[in-house]
C-alpha cells in the first residue's frame, strides 16, 4: 500500500520498525509525515522502507526523538536528517546527550552537524509541519523519555505513541485518553521473563519502573485512558516487543482480554513486528 493513495482528510499509523534493534513509527496525512524516532541502522535501510511505500524524504516534516537510546536516535539519524534537510525534534534536555553519544567524534576531523534541530519543553504544545504535537514525560532511563499526542490539521484525528516506559499513574492515562488512537508499548510476558536468557540485573532494568511495560500493564493502561475518556479508542498498535520475553500471540492475547474483560472488546488490537508491518493504519477524518 502506498501513502499517497491516502486522502487530506484521513490519518495513517504505520510502524517501520519496532524493538531493540530499531524503532520508527511513521503518522501521515496525504503527501505529509512526520517519524516517532528513526533508529535505523543503515541509510539504504531506510530509503529502502520509504521507496517500498511510496515516500520521499522531502515529505518528512520531521523526526520526534522520544529519547537517547541508539535504538530510537543514533548515527544513522543525524545523517539522515543533515542529508534530507529533516528537521531533528529532541527535548531540551536530550540534545546534548544525544549528539555526544551517537554523532561527536564518530567522522574524521569531528566535522560539526549541519542538520536543523529544534528543542520542545514539556507543556509547550509545538508544530511540525501540519501536525500539531504536545509532549509528556514518561519514566524510562534514556534522558528525557518523551511520549506524544499528534493531531494533524487536515483529518483532526489525534495518535498518542507512547513506548519505552517502565510504568504508567493516572497523568499519563490523562494525557493519552485525548487521543483518539494509540500506539503503546507491550513489552514484556510475565512467563517469558521468568525464564529470560538475559543476566539478572537486565531482567531487573526492563522489569523496573524505568524500564518496559508489560502485556499485563499495557491493556490496563489502555483501559484506563478509555475509562477517562468516556469512549474507546478507535484501536490499538503494541509496540517495543521484547524478543526474548514476549511474542507477537501472547502480547495481543493478553491485550484483547483485558480489554474485553473492562467492556472493550471490540476495540481493534494489533501488534508491531519488529520490521515493517505490512498494512498501515488508516484513520477517517472527523466530518
């Protein structure tokens, strides 16, 4: 399926790429987009994925940097961004950070970024492009660990994308419940985990509160935005699943009961891979 076959009034949800090898999470409206993270390993990797679906990267209006880990920001990022005229989005506190581990010092010469970046504050709505976008705060240990409400002006539909957290309060499920579709991280099985090949104190990380939600965390999050919402959301992306302590069946599984068991069952539920998937989302516009 190709973008540009989306109308001005309807919104698109697409997952790149997901989980500790690389994240991407593309939100578009007709010939317009912006990317949540571009932790891609490679340029050829990611022209690639834009060519498959029919993007240029004159049409990215920007990159939304969550946070610092190489998986969501990395070398790659700031190359892509200086070569493609892509603005960088990074909080505040993320930018020095940023640009110390994953570009000072890695070319000959330490050659200055040419690239343009701009720095959002928690509280301060900003725009990208024709995208409306406000930022919150989530516990995780990459800096300022970011989540997003994004609304684009044509459709008026609004997409929460919230990964990478290690815990959720009421604020959060606040902030999220404004949304009318959400992409939230599931990334951990209790099972799983119980029996991870990973070392102890990395199993105690991701399992702590500031490091990666859990399938059983995920749906309860979801049901509570929908609580304080006083409507479901329109559907559900999982993102950041573990590939040692989660799979794709036991994440939706758990999900879709726990919604069901809080009366939303009928809110569609889907899971990222950790490539591309195949088919986007696509949201109507509000009449």
């Amino acid at each position: 399926m190709l973008i540009h076959g989306i109308g001005r009034s309807e919104m698109v949800v697409w997952p790149l790429r997901s989980g500790s090898t690389g994240n991407c999470l593309l939100v578009g409206s007709g010939r317009e987009v912006i990317l949540v993270d571009a932790g891609w390993r490679s340029q050829g990797a990611f022209r690639l994925v834009l060519e498959k679906i029919g993007v240029k990267p004159h049409h990215v209006a920007g990159i939304l940097v969550t946070h610092t880990h190489s998986d969501h920001i990395n070398y790659t990022t700031y190359r892509l961004a200086e070569k493609y005229g892509i603005p960088l989005y990074l909080h505040t506190r993320n930018w020095e950070r940023a640009y110390k581990l994953h570009y000072k010092g890695k070319l000959k010469g330490d050659p200055a970024w040419r690239g343009t970046k701009h720095l959002f504050r928690y509280g301060d709505p900003f725009t990208v492009g024709g995208f409306e976008v406000e930022a919150a705060e989530v516990a995780h240990d990459g800096g300022a660990c970011s989540c997003f409400l994004l609304t684009h002006r044509g459709s008026s539909r609004t997409v929460a994308v919230a990964t990478d957290l290690g815990a959720w309060n009421r604020r959060l499920a606040r902030f999220l419940s404004r949304a009318d579709y959400l992409v939230v991280e599931s990334n951990w099985d209790p099972d799983m985990i119980a029996v991870s090949p990973r070392t102890p104190p990395d199993v105690a990380r991701v399992m702590g509160g500031r490091g990666h939600l859990s399938n059983l965390d995920a749906g309860a999050l979801v049901c509570e935005a929908a609580s304080l919402r006083g409507a479901p959301p329109l559907g559900v992306i999982l993102a950041h699943l573990s590939r040692d302590h989660n799979t794709m069946k036991l994440a939706l599984g758990t999900v879709r009961r726990i919604l069901r068991e809080g009366g939303l069952g009928r809110v569609p539920v889907s899971a990222a891979p950790m490539g591309m998937m195949d088919e986007p989302v696509v949201l109507p516009g509000l009449p």
